[in-house]
C-alpha cells in the first residue's frame, strides 16, 4: 500500500499524459492586407499624383504642378533640347517649366496641350508615355511624336523625372523651323507696311493677303475675300481727296502681327477725320488670313460721305502723303 502524497505527484503521475498546448495553432490571423497588397496601393496612389501632374501640365495650372513635386526633386531633360539639362528643386521645376513653356506655349493650341498620358505604375516607379505636339503656324506643319517619363515618387511626391525622346534632332529641327518662321513673317509685316505707309494699297492686298482673307471691323462686321476687300477699301479712298498713315510701332510673335497707326483722312467734302487704329494680323503661308482693326467708332456721316462717292467715276485715290 502506498503512502500517502501530501503533493498530490502520485496522483499526477497517474494521470493520463495531456495534449501538448495548441495555443500556436491559434495566433490571430495575419493581416488582410499583404506586402503585395500593400505595394498596389501605393503605386495607385503615385498614379494618380502623376495624372494630376499631367492634367495641370495641359492646363498650365503652376501651383498644382509644384504641389506635386518635392523640395528635393531632380529633373533630367534631354540635354539636346532647349532647355535641356538637370533642374533640382522647386526652383528647377520653375526653371523647366519656364524653358518648355518658351519653346512650345506659342505652337500649341488647346489640342496641341493635350498630352494623353499612358500612365504605368509599379510601387515607388510611375512610367508615362505621352505625345509631344506642336503646329508651325506660319506654315502648318505639324509635329507629333511618343515621349516617356519615368518618374520616382516618396510620400507622394515626385523626387525624381527623367524624359526620354523619340527623335530630340526631329524636335530641335522643328523648333529652328519655327524661328525661321517668325523671321519671315516679321519680313512680311515690315513690307507690308511699307506699303500701306507709301499708299500702295492695292499692291498690298495683292502681294500680302490672301485669297480667302477676311477683314473685320471694330463693331464685328467681317468682309470675306480680297476682291471683296479690295471693292470696300476702293469705295473709301473714292472719297478722300487725301490720307496719311503714320505707323507708330507693332510686334511679331510666331503667325501673329500687330501695328499701331495714325490716319488722317480728308474728304472730298471738306470734312476731316483722325484717329489711332491697331491692326491685329494671321498669318497663313506668307500671306494674311485675317486681319481685326481696332479703334474708336467710325461717325455716323462717314458711311455718308462713301455713299454719296459711290457712283462717282473717278478713280479711288490710290496714294498717300505721309509724316
């Protein structure tokens, strides 16, 4: 007969043996999301900073485009191009932005902007492929070429672009094309001009406009055609006795024009008129497409004076005495 255990080891001893624990085997469940998960999200979240980038980009919104950037960005551009080379921080994103705007704002309309971006995302990398578009509007050459931008984002700012072209000497060539543009027309304007000051009004309208031309006045009336222009530019001088034109200055930049002139018109009448008008040009071809005079309003008597020489035989003064 066994004694009797004050500790109760017998007892246990003869216990039967229990189970090892299985609390292992009841851990709380990983997380849902995982590191792959994980990575989807961010690079979601730099796509859609870099579409916004984008989107600012067509609209030319700045403060959007430095809000995605970091203090700490770099940018590499091909070194080829105008404003090529390596842009650091915001002050470079400025710096880039102002040299694209200065090659490319004046050949782009709002279509020209658009840059339909194909946007790649993998974690902290966001690859896009865009289109680089421009119009010579002097001539009406197109370009449109593939681009691709791969940029690097931390924290959900751009750190990191760098631009790869499909053809930067196709770019290059299309730029210089368009100075030699606006160089012609700036010819062109200062001959036409010269024309008009000496009163050569029909060897302007047939060396400079266009067939298709189309004037319009201050008050919004527009005459399509150079015949039809030259008909109501004939009917005019038909009742001048005398006109000086006195140009006062104007600008080029790429198919547009302006100067700024000073007439004073004698009639036939007697009466006289002065005044300030700004012709504002299109260029198309070497030749103007339209043309816009702004001005004061012309008096009512002056439609007079026209009408009462319209059936008048004699010739349209065709030359002026200038100052």
């Amino acid at each position: 007969m066994v004694p009797n255990d004050p500790t109760g080891a017998a007892a246990d001893s003869a216990r039967p043996a229990q189970p090892a624990s299985r609390d292992h085997e009841r851990a709380p469940a990983p997380s849902s999301t995982t590191a792959a998960e994980a990575g989807t999200d961010v690079a979601a979240r730099n796509a859609e900073t870099v579409r916004r980038l984008y989107a600012a980009v067509e609209r030319r919104d700045g403060p959007t485009v430095w809000q995605t950037h970091d203090e700490t960005v770099r940018i590499e551009e091909a070194p080829s191009l105008p404003y090529g080379g390596v842009y650091r921080g915001l002050e470079g994103v400025a710096r880039h932005a102002a040299g694209y705007l200065a090659a490319w704002d004046r050949l782009q309309d709002d279509a020209g902007r658009r840059l339909a971006p194909e946007i790649i995302a993998d974690g902290d990398r966001v690859a896009v492929l865009w289109r680089q578009r421009a119009r010579n509007p002097a001539t009406g050459e197109a370009l449109d070429q593939p681009a691709v931008t791969v940029h690097r984002l931390t924290g959900g700012r751009v750190v990191e672009s760098r631009m790869f072209h499909f053809d930067t000497h196709a770019l290059r060539e299309f730029l210089r094309s368009t100075d030699s543009a606006d160089a012609a027309v700036g010819a062109s304007e200062r001959a036409l001009n010269a024309l008009i000051a000496a009163g050569e009004y029909a060897a302007a309208l047939d060396r400079h406009y266009a067939d298709d031309v189309v004037m319009c006045e201050v008050d919004g009336r527009e005459t399509a055609g150079r015949a039809a222009n030259r008909a109501r530019e004939a009917a005019l001088l038909r009742a001048l006795e005398r006109i000086e034109a006195r140009p006062l200055g104007g600008a080029v930049a790429g198919a547009s024009s302006y100067s700024e002139w000073e007439y004073r018109l004698a009639f036939r009448s007697g009466r006289t008129l002065e005044y300030r008008q700004v012709a504002a040009r299109t260029w198309r071809g070497g030749r103007v497409a339209r043309e816009t005079f702004y001005h004061v309003p012309f008096p009512e008597w002056m439609a007079d004076e026209i009408r009462a020489t319209s059936a008048d035989s004699r010739p349209a003064l065709h030359r002026s005495s200038t100052s």
